[in-house]
C-alpha cells in the first residue's frame, strides 16, 4: 500500500548530513528532505553522554524547525555519542585521537546514546527521547587500527567506528537496535511519532 492509500503523507525533514541516517530511513520506506542544521555542536554541554546526546538532537531540530521553509513539516533531529567509562565521545579530534580510541576501546564494550528530538511544525509539539545500545569491541591489532585510520572514516563518525562501514569486522556485536549505532533507532522513532499522532505508516513515499 503506498502513501496516498493510508491517507495525506507529511512532508518530512531531516536536520542532519548523516548520509547514515538518511539511508536507514530511505530503507524504511521513508524520503525525508535534509536541511543541515548548522549547530556547533561543541558549544552545547550536559552532566550525562545521554543528556547530552538528547540536547542536541534538540537543538538541530529546533534549529531546522526555526526556518520558514519547513512550515508544516515534520522535522527530525538526532545526534549520536559513544559512552565509555562515563564520557561522551563525539568525532575524534584528528587521526592521533582516533588512534587513541581504538587503543581504548578494543577488547571492552561502550554504550552508543542517540538522541532523538521530532518537531511537529503543524501544532507545535515536540517529542525528544535516548535510545541506549550497548557496543561490544573486537580486538584490532595495531596495524588494522593504523589502517582504519589512514582510511578516513573515523574522523567523520561519533566514537570513532560505524557499524556499517570499515570497522564493521572490528564490531563482535551489540546489543540492542544496531540502528541506533548507525544513527537514528526506527523503533523509537515510530513510537515518537505515534506520540504525536502520526502513524509512522502514513509517511511511506509511493512506490
């Protein structure tokens, strides 16, 4: 059934670049429009890594949702951070940060905290929520570490690793929603959106 069978689709926007987001909810049948929220993110602090992810997935949201062009959307912001030993680790500074991490991480398991925060453009309201998945680490030998770095990817991610890229093998498992890990739990997200109102069913582009 497509999306004029259940009834009028919402107009969907998603407040970040997050490539990975936009693919997990393409995959669910969604095809949100991306307005990139431009929060800087290290000037926003919290006691918690999962009060802290919650703010700013708030405050990309609020941001997109403060623009004109998004009246009447249904606006979608969330922000990942990986937590070990009680801190909250966002993208590494530089490929010597990264390195460090790995350094730590290997052989122990963290807990990746993804914020959610939806903005209902049409009444106002605004639901925001953490989803938790706890990361069990491999053990990477230095050479792999090294290699992973040289290649880029880390530098761009919260924590340092995807669990739908390179350092996919260097992930024993996790758990939890895995999706969470890349970025955005549908679970959760559908579950907001029931909150609101709005049947996660109702946003499915035709196909």
């Amino acid at each position: 059934m497509n999306a004029q069978q259940h009834g009028p689709a919402r107009r969907l926007v998603l407040a970040s670049a997050s490539p990975a987001r936009l693919g997990l909810l393409r995959q669910a049948g969604l095809d949100p429009e991306v307005i990139v929220s431009g929060v800087d993110e290290d000037a926003l602090g919290a006691d918690t890594p999962a009060e802290l992810a919650r703010i700013l997935a708030e405050a990309k949201a609020e941001a997109v949702a403060a623009r004109p062009e998004t009246a009447d959307a249904l606006v979608i912001g969330c922000d990942s951070v990986l937590e070990l030993d009680g801190q909250a680790l966002g993208k590494p500074d530089d490929a010597e940060d990264a390195t460090a991490r790995w350094k730590s991480m290997r052989g122990r398991s963290g807990v990746l905290r993804t914020g959610h925060c939806v903005i209902d453009r049409r009444g106002g309201a605004k639901m925001s929520e953490t989803a938790s998945t706890t990361v069990r680490f491999g053990t990477p030998s230095d050479e792999e570490i090294a290699a992973y770095v040289a290649s880029g990817e880390p530098l761009h991610v919260a924590g340092a690793f995807t669990l739908d890229g390179l350092s996919a093998p260097f992930v024993d498992g996790v758990d939890g929603d895995p999706g969470n890990v890349i970025g955005l739990s549908l679970p959760t997200l559908r579950s907001m959106l029931a909150d609101l109102g709005v049947p996660i069913t109702r946003l499915w582009a035709p196909r």
